[in-house]
C-alpha cells in the first residue's frame, strides 16, 4: 500500500510541473530561462529540479515518518488512514487527467495580449497611400526578415531594416554570441494575430505601432557540433511583441523593379528577385524597425 502511495504522490507531482517556456529571438528581447529550476535540453551542463533538494516518495519533518508518534496505530487503523490517503491521490490524479485536454486549451491562450486594429481614417490622414493591410504586411515581413537576418549574422540586412541604434545593439549582441559559437535557429513564422495598434506624426516622422502574436520554433545551437545548447527543436514558442516602425513623413512609397529583368517587386524587404535572381538594392524611404517589445502575458 505504502508504494501505491508513493507512486500516486510522484504522479500528482508530475502532473502539476510546469516547464515554463524557454524564448530567444532577436535582441534576446526574453530570457530562456523558466521557473525555480533550470532547463538543459542539450543533455548536458544543466538539469530541472523542483528546488530545494531531492524529492522522494518519502517525508520528512525534523525526524522519520512511521507508524508511530508518542504511540502506537492499530494494524486497522493505519490501514484505513493509508488506503483514504491513497484514494485521496488518486482522486486528484483523475481530476486533473480528466481537465487535462482543457489545459492545453487554455494554454494556447494563457499568455495572449488583447490588442485593437485602430480605425484606417487615422492611417489615411497621415499616409494616404497607405492601408490597415498594407501596414499588416510591412510590418510582419519586416519582423520575420529581421529574424532572419539575426539568424545568419547579415549585419547588412539588419542595417537596412533597423534604426542605427537598434542595429548598434544587435551587432553588439550578434558579436558575442559569435565569440561563444553559437547560433539562434528561428523558423516556421506563424502570424497569430497582428494589429495596428497606433500612428503619429512628429518632426516630418511617421511612427507605426504595431502589436503581433507570433508563434514559432526558436532555440540556439552550437555552430560548430550543430548541437542544440539552449531551448529545444521539438516545440514552438509564442510570443507576444510591440513594434515601432518609423519613416520619413515626406517619403512616399513606391513600385520597386528588378533592374536585370523589369520584374515588379512586391516585398518591401526582399535582396533578391525571385524571377531572375539579381540583386535588388531597395530605396532607404520604408519604413524600418526602431522598437521591439516582449509583451508577454503570464
């Protein structure tokens, strides 16, 4: 009866760990660490525990636990106290597999930030040219282009679509990791949710608040063994960020044609044409990045 006890006890235990989630992306905007403990996916250097010490199937309070204390319990008695004990454990087993579909439900949406698309009236009286969709589409290909960039150390892209003081931080940042040969892998860019959250215009810069729930794989590996050192590959993480893009007031938008094959470019971030493969140099009047903020809710 006593291991009865005791694996019901590790199994409401195991049930209730919560791992937390283990986020990078560029600018190390949050932390890989989770929790009290710490996480180590790469099987080595590092390791989970609840806190504290060991944790056993066994108690202790300043002496050992027994069937005794200043007395003696019957055979019966204990028995009963025992088996009550243990249907007890099972109870909340059951419970929490029963709500454990539930759970996972409700943990795709634990961490959402509610945010409102403001009205496209308040877009046209500054950029007339502009759209609620249009503005939707800079600024998640140029989040995702950014990522990208920080990905495979293209100081120059970074430069392109970043404020000089964000591109100072990033390749302060990007050098480091450099020196300690590691890599942050970041793939399968899921929108969730974007809104244009804000607008305004001062000293002829128009400023664009953006808020984006994206969901993706993010971890870091060792550019030399390939090994995975921090996060892990077998899962996604979602985050939820606030954005400011900026551009001049007086620049307008325009078509971008591949000067090779005439071909009209239809991404404000591409280098390359996708029809010939030539080189595209795009025109320093889009808008580019000048905040990033982890928004995530816990």
């Amino acid at each position: 009866m006593l291991s009865l006890l005791a694996l019901a006890t590790v199994g409401a235990f195991a049930l209730g760990v919560n791992f937390g989630n283990i986020r990078a992306d560029s600018g190390w905007d949050s932390s890989y660490g989770g929790g009290g403990g710490s996480w180590s996916s790469g099987g080595g250097g590092g390791s989970w525990s609840s806190g504290g010490g060991g944790w056993s199937s066994s108690h202790s309070s300043g002496g050992s636990w027994s069937s005794s204390s200043g007395g003696s319990y019957s055979g019966d008695a204990f028995s009963v106290f025992i088996t009550i004990a243990f249907w007890i454990l099972v109870i909340i087993i059951l419970v929490t597999l029963s709500n454990r579909s539930a759970v996972k439900q409700a943990s795709a949406t634990k961490n959402k930030v509610m945010r409102n698309d403001i009205d496209e009236e308040e877009i046209k009286k500054i950029l007339p040219e502009e759209t609620l969709g249009s503005l939707k589409h800079m600024a998640f290909e140029t989040f995702v282009a950014i990522q990208n960039a920080w990905m495979d150390f293209d100081y120059d892209k970074l430069r392109a679509l970043c404020t000089d003081e964000l591109y100072n931080t990033y390749t302060a940042q990007l050098d480091a990791l450099k020196i300690k040969n590691g890599k942050n892998i970041m793939t399968a860019f899921d929108n969730e949710e974007i809104k244009i959250i804000g607008i305004k215009e001062e000293n002829k810069i128009v400023t664009v608040e953006v808020y984006l729930r994206c969901t993706f794989y993010d971890y870091v590996i060792n550019n030399k063994t390939k090994e995975v050192i921090r996060g892990s590959k077998d899962y996604t993480l979602t985050n939820n960020y606030e954005m400011q893009f900026v551009r001049k007031t007086n620049n307008k938008k325009k078509k971008v044609k591949c000067p090779n094959c005439g071909a009209e470019i239809n991404t404000v971030v591409s280098t390359k044409c996708e029809y010939c493969g030539s080189t595209i140099v795009i025109a320093a009047n889009e808008f580019v990045l000048s905040k990033k903020t982890n928004v995530n809710k816990y």
